[in-house]
C-alpha cells in the first residue's frame, strides 16, 4: 500500500523489498491524505471524498501480514 486506492496514486514507484517488514505512517487530517513509506513520503494529497468511515488495509497479491499496528488521534 504505498497508494490511497481511488485518490491519489504513488508519485514515484517504491522499490519492492519482499520478505522485509516495512514502516508505514498513513496521516488524515481532514481532507488531507499522507502516505510515508520507509521515511519516504509517497502520497501527500487532499480529498474530501473519504471524510468518515472505516479503515481497511489492502495489497494486490503475495502473502502480505500487518504487525503492531496502531491508530490513533493527532
């Protein structure tokens, strides 16, 4: 997931490193969508279009597995 699906693509492929943990910090505020991968920022984009509503992580194939992980308010 180094995209927001239906609002704002990756600028820049990210490398792929399989078989490696990665750090992702997704940041809402309002209307405001940040995506930082490894410390590099690979969505920074402003749509209101998923103001409210659940949060749902997703990958498009492989074996993908989440750890530690955390929402919380800012």
């Amino acid at each position: 997931m180094r995209a927001v699906v239906k609002v704002a693509p990756v600028a820049q492929q990210a490398p792929r490193a399989g078989g490696r943990w990665h750090t992702f910090d997704l940041i809402v505020r309002a209307s405001r969508r940040v995506v930082v991968l490894n410390g590099r920022t690979t969505v920074d984009a402003a749509d209101s279009k998923f103001a409210s509503g659940p949060v749902a992580l997703q990958w498009r194939r492989g074996t993908v597995k989440f750890r530690s992980v955390r929402i919380r308010p800012i």
